[in-house]
C-alpha cells in the first residue's frame, strides 16, 4: 500500500504533467512503478517508459546529450 505523501506526489506530479508544466524525465516519482524513482531507477533503462527516470544517464539521453 503506497504511503499518503507518494499518492498526493503521483498524483500532483500526474496533473503538472497533464497541462505540460512538468516534464516527464523531472517526477520525483514513477507513474508505471506507482513509487519514488529513487526506489525504482534501476528498473529503467534509456529510452524506456519516459516518466519517472531518475538516474542522470537516463536523463541525459531523453535530452538528447549522449556522449
């Protein structure tokens, strides 16, 4: 059972993004996962689900800065 603070943090975070005011690749928490991306980054890789990313590599290859 997800705790109060990560169901209002999904779903503030699933509205933001909703009306374009958050990206995607900046949630703090992981729509498919339904948890914190810290508690989950290992199970992405790059150019996965696209929401809730939380790992810098991850990042830097939806923005487009691979090396």
């Amino acid at each position: 059972m997800r705790s109060r603070k990560l169901n209002n943090a999904i779903n503030r975070e699933d509205q933001a993004e909703a009306v374009d005011s958050l990206n995607a690749a900046d949630r703090t928490t992981c729509y498919p996962h339904q948890s914190w991306t810290a508690d989950c980054a290992d199970q992405h890789t790059p150019g996965g689900t696209g929401r809730g990313i939380d790992e810098r590599i991850d990042l830097d290859y939806l923005r487009g800065n691979q090396n």
